[in-house]
C-alpha cells in the first residue's frame, strides 16, 4: 500500500530530470528545451529566436532590471523584519524569483493588464504600485491596498488559480472591445496598431494542478484570447515538490491545449525578459495565447508562518542560491564595463532608502474602524449585519474605556 503514490521525499537527485526522463521513456514526451540567454557565470549566449528580442535592452534598460531586482529584494527583507516585530500578520517573500518577476514586469506595456498571485511583489514594483501601498493588505488593515485601474495591476488573489480565469476573461473582453471599435469607426485600425492590450496570468507550479488553470487554457485556446500564462516554476507548493504536480514538463502542457509553451530560466532576466516580450507581441498580434514556465527556485520560506527545513535540505538551497539572478547580471554588466562600484553603491543606498520609506508608511498606516467592515458588508441595511453589530458594540463595551480589544483589526491571517 502507499508504494504508487509519488513521494513527496526529495532525496537530494535531480528530480526533474529523473521525471523528465520518465515522461520521455514512457510517453514519448521530449525533456523541455530551457531557454537561457545569461549563465549562472554572467556570460550571454546565443538562441535563434530570443537573441533578437535581448539585443534590444539598452546599457540603461540592463542596469535598470538590475536596480529594480536590488530594490526588490530589499523590499523583501524589510517586509520580513517588519512581519518578525510584529507590524504585519503575515510576508509572503520572493527571494530568488526576482529575475522572472521584473523580467516578465518589464516586457509589459502600460495598455496590458496583470493579474498577479499572492508574491508578484516584483510584478508591482514594474507597474508603479506604491510598495508601502501593498503591504496594507499583509497589515490586515486594507482588503486590496490599491486601485488596480491606476496601474493595470489587478490585487492579489490568494484562492490559488482564480486570477486565471479572470485574466482569461478579461483578455476575451480586450477582444470584444477591440471588435466594436473597428466596427463603430472603420478605418482606424492604423493609429491604434501597436497598441493593443495583452493580459499576463501569473500562478505557480502548484496552482498548475487546479481545475481552474485547465478551463482557462481551454477557453483561452478556443477564443484565441490574448493572454499569456506565466507560471513561476518555483519548485516548491508550500512542502510539496513539483515533481508531484506533474510528470512532465508543464511548459509542455501547453501542447495539449494548441498553443506554444516555452520554458525559461526564471533566474535570467534577459532571458525571462525575451521571452515575455515575444509572448505578448503573439498575444497582441491575434495569434492568441502562450505559456511560459519560468524555471526558478524560492529561496526563502513559503510564508513567514513556514519553516522550509522541514521538508527540503539546505544542499537543495544551496544549489539554487549559486543561480542567483542578480550575481549573474552583475557579472555581466561589470564584464562588459556597462556597471563600475559606484552604480552598485548608488543601487544600495537607494535599497535602504526605500526600506526606510516603506518602515516609516508602515508604521504610520492606521487601523480602520471595524465599523466599517459591518458597514460595507451589503449595499443597504440588513438585520443580521445590525444584529451583529449590536454584538459587537455591546462585546466593545466591556472594555476599559469602551474600546475593543487593542490590535483586534490587525489579526489577519491566510
Ligand atoms: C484553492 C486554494 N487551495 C489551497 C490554498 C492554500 N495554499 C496557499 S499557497 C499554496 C501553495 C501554492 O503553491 P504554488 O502554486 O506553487 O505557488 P507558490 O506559493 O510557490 O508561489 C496553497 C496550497 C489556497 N490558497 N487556495
Ligand atoms: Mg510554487
């Protein structure tokens, strides 16, 4: 009893090789093909395809995905320590998946729209939403924390895998739209060519084996929808490995529903950048939708209510921090002279200006009253609302002073 069942024991091999090997031997699946334009050693190869799409990254536009992965990952820290002194509930970090989120965040156009998991803090950063802004919600004092029409960055969602479906949906409303404006103003397709709207679903290797990731693929190839699936192959579902998601490469999955899946090193900007970019253009262009997998590991723990020593050894850890993104895009930019010591020092400091500024926010961000959570719950009065305010008043009450409970509104959890 129990042998079939795949176990969720890492045994310190290469597990995707082995079930890649599997899937090959077995189904006649070919071992996904990695797209990597920059090597863990900083050096820049060549692809057929992407090479083209890379070469179009200015000096500036490189050192810019390198400062942005920086402050990000400063972001991070700070939203760790912040959550440890108790000023959020809970972090959700995103240490090593710096390079598939500002990558793919950057490929974007302003027109496209995001809807992003739980841990697209990178994603955010690229669309211009305020970072202290986002941590309303880890606070517990803000069910959203920004408007997604200022940016085209939709909140989060923490159901794992809903987003897809609404992404799917929205980019089947882009077409809608886009239909009834040739229809109402013939002629004008010239001026709006260029600029039509993609939409980018993002989910993660263990969101992949949701029912609700399957009825967007389908839907999204039926209606040749202009959506990309990008989907963080961060190895990791909370304990349980990707190796248990799937049997074969999930970039391949694409195959099955008729359109293109790539697989990319997640932790090469240049490469993730690339790739996104082309995706979009095929979205953009009519040609409908495609899958990435940015290949791509979580360093850190799942939350900061996980302790990842449980069930993953630290040589695993260790393989993966040698893939840092940002070392290897360092490496380059000082190799090709396009970054001396004083841009790294510049990209530190800034780093810990943005810490301070998103302490100072976070500190000064202020509980709502709880009223207001009974207050919003239906557009007009209900009795059961009332009567459970009448409660909660009555509850309040019987504190010193007439207060609720100190901190009651800041307990959140997920
Ligand atoms: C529908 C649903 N089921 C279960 C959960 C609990 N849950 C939260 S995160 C998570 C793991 C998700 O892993 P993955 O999709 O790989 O994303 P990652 O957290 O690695 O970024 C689970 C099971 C949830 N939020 N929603
Ligand atoms: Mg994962």
């Amino acid at each position: 009893m129990g042998t079939h069942l795949p176990s969720t024991e890492f045994d310190g091999t290469a597990v995707d090789d082995q079930r890649e090997a599997d899937a090959e031997a077995v189904m006649g699946q070919p071992p996904a093909q990695m797209v990597q334009l920059l090597g863990p050693d900083g050096k820049l190869g060549f692809d057929p395809v992407f090479t083209e799409y890379a070469e179009k990254l200015t000096a500036e536009a490189l050192r810019g995905l390198y400062a942005d992965m920086a402050a990000i990952r400063r972001f991070d820290i700070e939203a760790t320590a912040l959550q440890r002194q108790g000023q959020l509930a809970l972090w959700v970090p995103l240490t090593g998946q710096e390079a598939a989120q500002i990558g793919s965040g950057r490929a974007s156009q302003p027109q496209d729209y995001i809807f992003p998991t739980y841990r697209e803090h990178g994603v955010a950063l690229t669309r211009n939403v305020d970072l202290a802004e986002l941590l309303r919600q880890f606070r517990g004092v803000s069910n959203g924390g920004w408007n997604p029409q200022d940016t085209n960055f939709h909140l989060y969602t923490l159901v794992l895998a809903a987003q897809t479906l609404h992404a799917v949906g929205y980019a089947m409303g882009i077409q809608r739209d886009q239909k009834l404006a040739a229809a109402e103003a013939p002629g004008q397709g010239k001026e709006s060519a260029g600029k039509e709207a993609a939409v980018i679903a993002y989910f993660g290797d263990g969101a992949s084996s949701e029912g609700d990731v399957h009825e967007s693929m389908v839907f999204a190839s039926s209606y040749n929808a202009p959506v990309v699936f990008f989907c963080q192959n961060n190895h990791w579902a909370i304990s349980v490995p990707t190796n248990v998601q799937t049997r074969v490469p999930l970039s391949n999955r694409a195959k099955g529903y008729g359109f293109p899946g790539i697989r990319v090193d997640g932790n090469d900007v240049i490469a993730v950048h690339a790739v996104t970019e082309w995706a979009l253009e095929h979205a953009r262009q009519g040609k409908g939708p495609v899958l990435i997998e940015a290949f791509t590991y979580r360093v850190g723990a799942h939350t900061t209510a996980d302790d990842p020593t449980k069930y993953r050894q630290s040589a695993e850890e260790d393989a993966w921090r040698a893939k840092d993104p940002l070392l290897r895009l360092e490496k380059y930019l000082r190799s090709e002279g396009l970054a001396d010591d004083g841009f790294f020092a510049k990209v530190k400091s800034d780093g810990d200006e943005l810490a301070a500024y998103v302490r100072r926010t976070t500190h000064d961000l202020e509980t709502p009253d709880i009223r207001s959570a009974f207050a919003n719950t239906y557009a007009e009065a209900h009795p059961l609302v009332a009567e459970e305010l009448a409660w909660f008043e009555e509850y309040s009450a019987g504190f010193a002073g007439g207060e609720e409970p100190a901190g009651q509104a800041g307990k959140a959890g997920h």
